[in-house]
C-alpha cells in the first residue's frame, strides 16, 4: 500500500529581526515532532487497512501470528479475523526518535477465538515497556561509554527519550549479553586459535562483605598474538567452575591451544587443557579398535597400546611461562622428535605385521596427535610478547569496568564487561548484532516528497508597511 502524507505549516518570522539560529532551532524542533506525528500517523493508517484486508479475508494469516488461544507456545494461524474495535488507550513506545503514542487496534482470530492487539505481531514491536532495538543499541553504547548516571541524561539529549537510572539498570542488567560470548565459541574461531590467554581483574564490589570482587576474563588469540576473541567474562567464580563452562562451549572434537596465563593464576582452567588427554585417550581407544579389525589378538593389542601411550604423552611444563628456560624448550623439542619417530617405526611394524587397518589408522593421526605440544612451541617460545600483550589488555579492561561499573552490583559489572569486550575486541560482531536485531530491508520506503512555499507577505497585510 501506499500512504500519502500532506503537511501544511505556517512560519512566522519577524521582519528584519530574527537570525539563523532562531531558524535552525525553530525548524529543527518542528521537524522533529513532525516526524514522531508522521510515524503515528503512519503506524496508525497502515493498522487500520491492515486490520480492513484481514476482515475481508484479503490478507495473510502469517502477518497476524499469534499464540493459540488457551494454549502459550503454541502458534495459531488463522487465517480469518473480524475487527475486536480500537482500544481506547494509546500505546507508548519508546523510540530512539521520543516516545511514540499509537491507538492500538484489536482482532478476534476466526480460528482459535483470541482477541488481540494487532500492532505488536504486525510490527514486531517489543513487549510492553521494552525499547525499540535501535533504542537499545544506543542505550548499550552509551553506558558503556560512560557511567550510567551520566548515561541516563545523555540519552535524554541523544534520544529525546526519558528514561529512568533505574529502568537503564534494570534493563541492562536482565538483558541476555551473554550471547554476545556464545557467538564467539564457533567452531572457525576454535579452529584458528593458536592460544587461549585468561586474567583476573580486582573491581570494587557493591552490597558485599567484602568489597573487592574478582572479574575473570578469557580470550582466544587468533593469527599469532594479534587478534584477540574475548570467549567470557566472569565475576566472583572460581576457575575451576570456569573450565567447566568453557569446556561445554568448545565445539566437540577440536583441540585446545596452548593455554597462557598471568603467572599467579598458573593452575587456571586445568580441565579445558587437559583436553588433550582426552583427545590421545582417543586415539588409543581408535587404535585399539582398528587392531581388533585387524585380527590382534587382546593381549598383543594391549601391550601395543601401552607402548603407544608411553610414545605420545609429553609432558609439558604448565605453570610459569615466564620462566621457561632454553634448555627445557629443547627437552621438549627433542622428546617430540623422538616421539613422532617412534610412531613411524610403530607404522612400519605394523605395516610389515600386516596390521593395515591399524597402520592407516595412526598414519593419518600422526600430524594431529602432537598438534597441541607443536602448538605450545610456537607459542610457548614467545612468552614476553604475549604475556605483555594479556596485561595490557587487563589493564585496559580493568581501568574501564572500575570507572563504568564503580556502582554496579555483580551483574551489572558482567554486563558491561560483556558489552564492552565485544565493543572493543570484536567491534564487527558488535554491529552486526543490532543489525541483525533491526531487520532493515527497505520494506518501507519514502517515495517521493514535494515540498513548496509561499509567502504571506507583509506588503499585503494592512498595517504593515
Ligand atoms: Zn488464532
């Protein structure tokens, strides 16, 4: 459908007198409440021939989905409606533009009998009382980028838009941020890093015994020591029950890099590690089952796995980077060495043996099976660099959630850690989010507009002359 909208003003300037600033304040304030009154308008216009199509049997059950009546979670739709009359009571709806008051419309659904607004399903508009997503957006930003009592009044200014201290926490502290982590344990992002590097952060805590609170952080870094992908923010949980997260969230079957660490958090996230372990169990427990296909008996197979095991545990040193002496990076280099060639010879016997499931097997495991001690002499050799790098960043982190989050409570301070590791780390996942949220694809558009004057001159007003 097509609206068409007529707008008449009449401006009154006083001659010889007035300046561009009172023209540009005169005109800026107008246009603003023009263009809140042109959406009303709008909205309200598109409801009703909305509401007329469906009566008549003209629409699309979808534009109307709503729940079956009597049955939450349950999807109805319908597809005959006849008109459940205007409500009286206007709705707000608080926009980046101001707050926008709508006459709400109802239907009774000729299906399931449910009387409803049709405005929220047919404009996807928030629950009751919830921002509009651009409006959230901007909100989001502008507590992080400042404390939230100074944010309240900025989005007075920014948004033409009232909204209580209280409300901005509420909001910011019951919405889901912990998506925006979730987002970044993909399976690509796992596969291309080359460590992980945690650190904790004191923060002054609210409405605690103990007024120091501990944030916990974890990255994985990606391409070398350059990009970091912030993977969760922690506040007051140990790290033990850390691990225990991180190891639900790593995609199954994909290898942990070499964990970095700040020297006094040496032991941190020993389980998401020691995944390792787990992956050469596998292998064994793989081996062990291509040797029974070929015809091993149980005693040999055990004493072959045995031997594999003692081939590819290497032991490396976990606690203190920093302190990696020279000589213990070559003991590792050559047990590695050593290591990958018994696995050939092991191939060969088997191969010679007769064994071919088994040798295949182990033939195409050999480049995965020391992925992670490879990994971890990459990594392991540079520890100045990236051990600077991660304080830098807890510094970073630090001094911003103090200053932003110094009267937050707990959840308060894991949401703006939230929204700002994402807003600095990963900035393009942060606009993508909302993008995503907002849904823009020019399915309403302004055609055209046409806009003439005309003056009512003074000449011809008697009097003035
Ligand atoms: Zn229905």
């Amino acid at each position: 459908m097509e609206i068409k909208v007529s707008i008449q003003a009449n401006i009154s300037i006083q001659n010889g007198k007035t300046n561009v600033n009172e023209i540009l304040l005169a005109i800026g304030n107008w246009s603003k409440k023009v263009g809140l009154d042109v959406c009303k308008g709008v909205i309200e216009n598109y409801q009703k021939e909305i509401v007329t199509m469906l009566c008549n049997g003209q629409g699309e059950a979808s534009w109307l989905r709503h729940e079956y009546k009597g049955s939450p979670g349950q999807i109805c739709t319908g597809g005959s409606f006849h008109s459940g009359g205007t409500r009286n009571k206007e709705r707000t709806i608080r926009t980046h533009m101001g707050e926008l008051k709508v006459k709400m419309q109802q239907v009774v659904c000729g299906v399931c009998g449910k009387r409803f607004s049709v405005l929220l399903p047919l404009l996807k508009i928030p629950p009751r009382g919830k921002p509009t997503i651009k409006l959230q957006h901007m909100m989001a930003e502008t507590v992080t980028d400042l404390s939230y009592r100074k944010g309240s009044s900025r989005i007075e200014g920014l948004a033409e838009v009232v909204i209580p201290k209280s409300t901005l926490h509420r909001w910011m502290t019951t919405y889901n941020w912990e998506i925006l982590m979730d987002k970044m344990h993909t399976e690509t992002n796992w596969k291309n890093f080359t460590g992980i590097m945690a650190d904790g952060t004191g923060y002054k805590r609210q409405d605690a015994d103990t007024t120091k609170g501990d944030l916990r952080l974890v990255f994985g870094v990606k391409d070398g020591p350059k990009k970091l992908i912030p993977l969760g923010a922690w506040a007051d949980k140990s790290w033990e029950e850390i691990d225990k997260e991180l190891l639900q969230k790593r995609p199954s079957d994909i290898q942990v890099p070499v964990l970095v660490v700040d020297g006094k958090d040496g032991q941190a996230l020993e389980n998401l590690t020691s995944a390792t372990q787990r992956c050469q169990w596998h292998i064994q427990n793989q081996l062990g089952y291509f040797l029974w296909k070929d015809k091993v008996d149980k005693q040999q197979r055990e004493s072959l796995l045995e031997k594999l095991s003692g081939i590819i545990k290497i032991k490396l040193p976990k606690s203190d980077y920093q302190e990696i002496s020279p000589e213990m990076q070559q003991q590792v280099q050559e047990k590695l060495k050593e290591s990958k060639k018994s696995i050939e010879d092991l191939i060969q016997s088997f191969h010679k043996k007769g064994y071919i499931a088994a040798s295949q097997y182990l033939r195409n495991a050999l480049e995965h099976i020391f992925t992670v001690v490879e990994k971890w002499l990459e990594i392991g050799y540079m520890p100045p660099k990236v051990i600077s790098l991660l304080e830098r960043v807890m510094r970073e982190m630090g001094r911003r959630i103090k200053k932003i989050g110094a009267s937050w409570k707990e959840k308060g301070v894991i949401a703006i850690a939230h929204v700002l590791l994402t807003r600095i780390y990963t900035p393009e996942q942060w606009e993508q989010y909302w993008v995503k949220l907002l849904d823009i694809q020019n399915r309403c558009v302004v055609k055209s507009y046409h806009i003439s004057f005309s003056v009512i001159s003074s000449c011809t007003i008697p009097g003035h002359y």
